[in-house]
C-alpha cells in the first residue's frame, strides 16, 4: 500500500486543458501535460490527491463532431451523458499519462486512475425548470426552433452570437462511485474523478439510474467529493492568482484570505464574485468548509506550490 499522508481534492478547470486556438488533441495533451506537474508538485510535497477536471471545451468538440457527423454522414448523435463519460475517459486517459511520466522523470511512486463517475443529482432540482447552461454550437435561429420542436431541446439567443441549446446545471446530490473512489484514496492512489462536475444521472423509484441531459458544476461535484474522502485541503484551480474584491475598479483589492463569514458577505453584495466564474468557486469552498474541511484555496496551476509555501494564493478558512 502506498503512502496516503494529508488528502487533498484539486479542481482544474477544462479551460485549462486546452489553450485557446491550440485545440488539437497533440496541443490538449501539452496543456495536460504542464498541469500535471502542479499536480505532481503537491504530491512530492507529501500530498495524496483526487483530481477533479472541467470538461467543457472537450464537450464542445465531441458535440460538434456529432453534429457534422450526423448531417454529413447521418451517423447518431451522441447524448450529453455519454459525451460526459467520452470526455471524462478521455482527459483521464491524459491525465493518467502524463502524471504517470512526470512521476517516473521525479522517481516518484504513484500510482494513478481514473474512475468514470455518475453523480446523482434531484429530479426536482429548481435548475430543471431553468435551463441556463449554454452547450455545443451556435446555431441560425430557424435551426435553433426545429430543434426546439423535434428535439424537446431549450434554446436561447445568445448575445447576439447566435443560437445555442442550455440544459440545467442542478446541485451534486450524491458521488456514486464514491466507495471505490475512497478506497483507491485511502491506498493512497492519485484518482482522476467526477469529470466534468460528474455524469448527471437521476434515480427512479426503485433506484435504477440514468443519464439526463444536464452539466454539474465541476467546482460543486469536487467540494462535494472532498468532503466525501476526508481531503483536509480543497483546491480550486483558475486562471488568476489570487481573489479579488471590487474587480477592474480602482478600488480592486487581492485577497490573500477569507473566513466563511467574509466569503458569505461578499457574495451577497452580488458584485464582487462573477456569477459565471468566480462566485460558485466562492461558493464550492464555503460548502466543503462548511461540511467540515479545514481549508480551501484558489489560485492557478502556476502558482499552487508557492501558495502551498503560504507565499500566494487565496486561503479560506472556517
């Protein structure tokens, strides 16, 4: 059995996967490849580490694939679920490599998976009566209306750049795979999981589940999941440094900590933390804090070894 010592969830979003206008799979697994080694610095550093990932870019290629396909070749769509599970073995399959070469290079003993996971999230979650995540391609408004007529699908207009399909974004109610997962984190094996913020599934009745066209918040689903598995520490990984108060105003101000109390605040003034962005990474830390964690920090993947050194970053604490 491998070393465990202190447990810790990352959350690495899918934007950080894949550089804008490099979006080849030999330019996805470059970008894969320097995440690896912030990731491999906190293990070297005595950490074992669960690994959430954002999937959002690689939903869209998968997405728009099956569309040419499909109009080209009249070959099937792909659902969303099932572009959930592709994606997540897919970044796995990366991940798994390039941390398993930067262990090797390191002399580092690790070993590394991937779990392709389904979360379950409720039926009658409010955010299925509101659909509000945009997914897949653009689209001419009379395109967007046949689809909302034979496929059932919402659309909506979207800031004059077109027509796009949202489905729901409802909240991680429960990990399914969450036993096997604590099992491999309690071996101490670095576990890539809840891909994408999980697979949405719904359960029946009788608890017979399935898939549903929706997308989890990849920050809720790993809050979740680290509070699942004990993690001492959860890690939101962005694209900025520190946390910033009063954003792009002379006043701006860089946080180097919050209590959940001054989090709390700060999001009910409603504008300091972007609603898309920054605000459910605020929220998914006070959750795990909330939960029982002792500490959350974000910052990006550059900087997460000195902010391990107490040197940057933004620090939550109870």
């Amino acid at each position: 059995m491998e070393s465990v010592g202190k447990v810790a969830v990352i959350a690495i979003g899918g934007n950080s996967l894949v550089n804008k206008g490099r979006e080849s799979i030999d330019d996805q697994y470059m970008a894969v490849a320097e995440t690896s080694k912030h990731i491999a610095d906190m293990i070297q550093s005595g950490w074992t580490v669960a690994v959430g990932h954002g999937n959002g870019p690689q939903v869209g290629f998968v997405l728009r694939r099956s569309e040419v396909a499909h109009r080209v070749e009249g070959i099937h769509e792909v659902p969303l679920d099932m572009c959930g599970a592709d994606t997540q073995g897919a970044t796995g399959y990366m991940l798994q490599q390039c941390l398993y070469n930067e262990f090797l290079a390191r002399g580092i003993k690790k070993d590394v998976c991937t779990v392709v996971t389904q979360v379950e999230v409720d039926r009658s979650d409010p955010a299925f009566q509101n659909p509000s995540k945009p997914i897949g391609s653009f689209m001419e408004k009379d395109q967007a209306l046949e689809k909302k007529s034979r496929e059932g699908w919402s659309v909506v207009e979207d800031a004059g750049r077109g027509w796009r399909r949202v489905v729901p974004s409802p909240l991680p109610k429960r990990v399914v795979e969450e036993p096997a997962i604590k099992s491999l984190v309690t071996q101490g094996m670095c576990v890539i999981t809840v891909g994408g913020g999980g697979i949405p599934v719904v359960a029946d009745d009788t608890g017979r589940l399935k898939g549903i066209a929706a997308v989890i918040d990849k920050d809720f689903a790993s809050s979740l999941l680290a509070n699942l598995v004990g993690a001492e520490m959860f890690v939101i990984s962005t694209a900025v440094e520190k946390v910033a108060i009063n954003w792009g105003k002379p006043e701006q101000k860089w946080l180097d900590q919050m209590t959940v109390a001054e989090a709390k605040a700060y999001l009910a003034e409603g504008t300091h933390f972007a609603k898309g962005s920054m605000a459910p990474k605020i929220q998914a830390c006070i959750w795990f804090l909330e939960r029982g964690g002792k500490k959350a920090l974000i910052t990006n993947p550059e900087n997460i070894g000195r902010a391990l050194r107490g040197e940057t970053g933004t620090w939550l604490v109870p």
